[in-house]
C-alpha cells in the first residue's frame, strides 16, 4: 500500500504580476465572497498561518500582512457586528462577528465600538506599529471557536497536492 502526504504551500506575495512566487491563476483559491484584504497595497504575507499542535501548543494562529506603513487605514474583511473593540494586555484590537465566524485584527486603534454593524471593506481602525519588524496588521480567524488560516477566506491558498512519500 503507497502511502501519501498532503503538502501545503503557503503564498507569500499575492497579487503581484510577475511575482516567482505567484502561481498559476487557476491554482489559487479565490478570496471568499464578501471579504476583502484588510489593508491596501501589494498583497503580501509576512508571516503565515501555523496551526498549533494542540489547543495550548505554540502556532502562529492568524496571518501577518505588510502594510504600506504605520497609521493607514484598516478595513472589516467581512461584513458583520463588532463583537470587541479595545486593547488586550497592551495591544488594540477590533473583532467582527458574522454568525460563527470571528475576524480579529491587531495592532489597530478603532474608529469603531462593540455593537456597531460593519461593512467589509468598512474602515473601522488605524493601524499602530510594532507587531512586525515593518508594518503590517495581524488578521486571525475562528470559526466556531477554531483558528484558521484567513488565507482561507482572502484567498491566494495553493490547493493542495498529493505526494508519494520517500
């Protein structure tokens, strides 16, 4: 019996023509209906999703996205309610809820309050530095309370692909 690997690629630099690391269109999963990138400019993942081995593991459990620089504008990536916006231990954060789904993005100042209905593409904060070592806005996604990769909703995912071990 041959036994198989799923491997995944993460897309480091999306939307750029030209790009060596840009696939072919056909193999990148469109962004989900309705969401939209968070910040504007070149479509490039800083550091990506790792998902934690357990629930209390170490893992990366969202994605980093370079911004054009500090205090730009931050949109909602989806459609929804603000289910929290404020600061956690020393850092601001703004969250949408759109049924089970959770979208968070950090460090952001919000020009928004819990309760308020939000667009996607909405601006709803400015963003602060100091995540990364450039600019750049944290996105995390949970969907029933699970984190997962936002590329699964931004786009930009390689499919996957079967290899043959050895």
């Amino acid at each position: 019996m041959r036994r198989a690997v799923l491997a995944l690629v993460p897309l480091l630099v999306l939307g750029l023509p030209g790009s060596p690391a840009a696939p072919a269109p056909a193999a990148v999963a469109p962004a989900a209906s309705g969401w939209v990138w968070p910040v504007a400019g070149p479509r490039i993942v800083v550091r990506p999703f790792l998902a934690p081995a357990t629930p209390y593991s170490a893992g990366h459990r969202g994605a980093d996205l370079a911004a054009d620089g500090s205090a730009v504008a931050v949109r909602a990536v989806m459609s929804g309610v603000v289910h929290f916006a404020g600061v956690v231990v020393d850092r601001p954060v703004i969250t949408v809820r759109q049924g089970q789904v959770l979208a968070t993005v950090e460090p952001v100042s919000p020009l928004v309050a819990t309760g308020d209905a939000v667009e996607a593409g909405q601006v709803i904060g400015t963003l602060e530095p100091g995540h990364c070592a450039r600019p750049c806005v944290h996105l995390g996604v949970r969907v029933a309370g699970e984190y997962v990769s936002p590329l699964l909703y931004l786009g930009g995912l390689q499919r996957a692909v079967l290899l043959p071990l050895g």
